[in-house]
C-alpha cells in the first residue's frame, strides 16, 4: 500500500512541475488575432496579456464604429486562439494522471 501512495505522490510532483513549465511557456508562446481580412491585428500571450495593436492605415477614417467592431472581432479571435492553444498544451496531462475527461487545467 505504501508503494501505491509513493507512486501517486510522485506523480502529483511529476504533475506540478509540468504545469510549471507550461504555464511559463503560456507566458512566452503568442497568438495573433484578426479582423477585416487582416486590417485589424491583436498579438496576445497565452497567459491573456495583449502585446500590441495593428489598425491598418485605410481604417482610420471616420467610421469609427466599424473600427471598434473590428478591433473587438480582433481581440475575441485572439483570445479564441489563446484558449485553443492552452486547451491542446494541456490537454495530455489529465489523461496521464487518469483523471476524468473534459477536466480543464490549469485548475
């Protein structure tokens, strides 16, 4: 019995120090969200920290609601593209503690 609780503690460590590790490389790994066929660029970490903006110049007009339609679209396609990063980065270390499917992590 006590082997069986060794093993588990090890990888619960094993585990953690994984999740570390990746949620460093969340910190430092980029998505780039658009809108407008490109007009409108959003680069954004994995860690939801937005990193810069790109309007293109031929957006800048008077139509400034459209423009903040845009950068909206841009900023939710971002951080689409963040969750679906993270969700894959994550996604092999619940199955190798046999926990259950569709847990998310990070907790």
């Amino acid at each position: 019995m006590k082997g069986g609780i060794g093993q588990l503690m090890k990888q619960a460590q094993e585990m953690q120090a994984n999740m570390e590790k990746a949620q460093e490389e969340m910190a430092s790994m980029e998505v780039t969200g658009e809108s407008g066929a490109g007009a409108v660029r959003i680069r954004m970490t994995c860690k939801h920290q937005v990193q810069a903006l790109d309007i293109d110049h031929a957006m800048i007009g008077d139509d400034r609601e459209m423009l903040e339609d845009l950068i909206v679209a841009a900023f939710n396609d971002a951080l689409r593209k963040v969750e679906k990063t993270v969700q894959e980065k994550f996604a092999g270390m619940a199955t190798g503690m046999g926990l259950p499917a569709g847990l998310k992590l990070p907790f």
